[in-house]
C-alpha cells in the first residue's frame, strides 16, 4: 500500500517584512487510483467496479462504504472476504481491493450510463444522471428520535480538526467523524476526497457491524452535497452537519429522507436546514 503522505522540495517564498526566499522539504497529502473489484465465491475472476482517486489508507473500509451506500450489499453479511491485491504494477503498490461477495448475493450489474470511475473532488461525476446515482436506504432514519444540544454541535469541528493528523503533516486532507450526541468522537478518516473520508467511516462501521448508524451523527470538514447526504442516509446516520454550504439537492434529499442537516457550522453559528427538531438550544 502507498503512503499517506510523501515529501517533495518547494520554493517557499516569503513576501512578509522579514521575507526570505528558501528551498525547504514539503509534505503532501498523497493521491492515487485505488480499484474495486467484485464478484462471486469461486474461480471466476473478480470483475472492476469502481476506479476512485484517493489517499492510501483505509482501503477496505474504502471499499465496503463505497459498496454500501451505494447500494451494492446491506451489511457486512453480504461479503464473504475483501482484501487488498498487488495489482499488476511493479513495484506492488496494493492499488486493487478484491470484494467476493456472500453466497446468494447478486454480482453488481454494470450499466452503461452509470461510470464508476470518481475522482478525489466530486464522487458523482461521469455519472450520466440523478436518476442514475439515487439509491434508496433500508433505514427510516426520520424515525430516529436523537437529539443533540446546539452547545455540542458547535464543539465538534475543533474535535475533528484536532484529531486530523494527516491535515497537520500536509494541510490537503479532508475529513469525517462518527460522533455521539454528546460530542464524543467514534472514529475519524481522512481522505483528498470528501466522499472517500465519509465511505471509509462507513465502511469501518460495515465491518465492526455498527450499522445503522442511529443515535449517532457525521460531520465533514468541507460543503455537503447531495452525495454525502445520500450515502450518510444508505448508513442510518440522523444527522449529517459540514462546516461549510450544502447544496439545494443535499437540502432536498435530507428533507425528503427525515434527516437533520446542518451547514456553515463554524464558531458559535450554523444553520439548520432541515430536521431542526433534533436540535436543542
């Protein structure tokens, strides 16, 4: 598997009054292809799904969010063994994940109009419509009856920044945090993609069997788009807050599914877009 992280010489210049110009070793977040590959138990090859850009790391929690939410298996149940390949690259660099899936669980189909391929920024892109990316969950998280103090929620980003350390080595990762109503962090990842760091939360929940993720909420140190809300929803998650602005199709599918979300959350302010009932003041 490739590092997290790697270093190369800069330039770095300084127009401050005690200015310098100097070549100094810099820190960056890494990037690279990682292949999912699924199919049955047997002999017969595992087929490739899904090419996304991200940041080694997690990959098996990588794969198994990214097959949960977007509909492709229900729980850890459905996968009989998922591990990392050496791929076809010399050296190895352990880009593949090979996904057999449980006995009686249909192989995925692959749809033309439907491209796999993602990269870091935009997990819904190549896509060819809406209709083509919306998955529906098996949870009926508007049911859920947590509630989290507004005090609470307004801690969490200085948690999450604070156990960010692939952010501090390199200041180019993104994040994700499973917390509970009462600000405790659950589980972090950190991803170059948004979309990565949510599915590698998810994916640790598939294999520790925590799903459906009611009682808990997610926060993204970034926007939150439609896809981050729908693959927080595929989860059971009740709450999904980022620091920054959703989108109007995030908005709409957080209303349509019974969800609280919550943007611009930064400081002693944010706005509740939705589900403002699970928010407490």
């Amino acid at each position: 598997m490739g590092r997290a992280t790697d270093r190369r010489n800069v330039l770095r210049i300084d127009l401050g009054p005690d200015g310098r110009v100097v070549r100094r070793p810099d820190n960056l977040a890494a990037e690279e292809p990682l292949e999912i590959r699924v199919g049955p138990a047997g002999p017969a090859r595992r087929r490739p799904l899904a090419v996304t850009m991200r940041t080694p790391g997690d990959d098996l929690d990588l794969a198994l969010g990214f097959l949960l939410t977007e509909g492709l298996i229900r729980s850890t149940d459905d996968v009989h063994t998922a591990q990392l390949c050496a791929g076809t690259e010399t050296p190895n660099t352990y880009n593949v994940v090979d996904v057999v899936l449980a006995p009686g669980v249909p192989e995925p189909a692959t749809d033309p109009a439907r491209n796999f391929y993602t990269t870091s920024s935009c997990g819904v892109c190549g896509k060819a419509s809406i209709d083509s990316v919306r998955t529906r969950s098996a949870y009926r998280v508007a049911d859920d009856p947590t509630t989290v103090p507004a005090e609470v929620l307004a801690a969490l980003p200085d948690t999450l920044r604070s156990a960010q350390r692939g952010f501090d080595r390199t200041g180019g990762l993104h994040a994700a945090g499973l917390f509970t109503p009462t600000g405790e962090l659950v589980v972090l990842r950190e991803d170059v993609g948004r979309h990565n760091a949510v599915d590698k939360v998810v994916g640790w929940a598939v294999r520790e069997r925590r799903l459906p993720l009611a009682g808990h909420l997610l926060l993204v140190s970034g926007r939150a788009s439609f896809e981050l809300t729908q693959k927080a929803w595929m989860a059971g998650a009740p709450l999904l807050a980022a620091v920054s602005a959703p989108s109007t199709l995030a908005a709409d599918l957080a209303a349509e599914a019974g969800m609280t979300l919550v943007g611009f959350l930064r400081g002693d302010t944010m706005n509740v877009y939705t589900g403002d009932h699970r928010i407490s003041c």
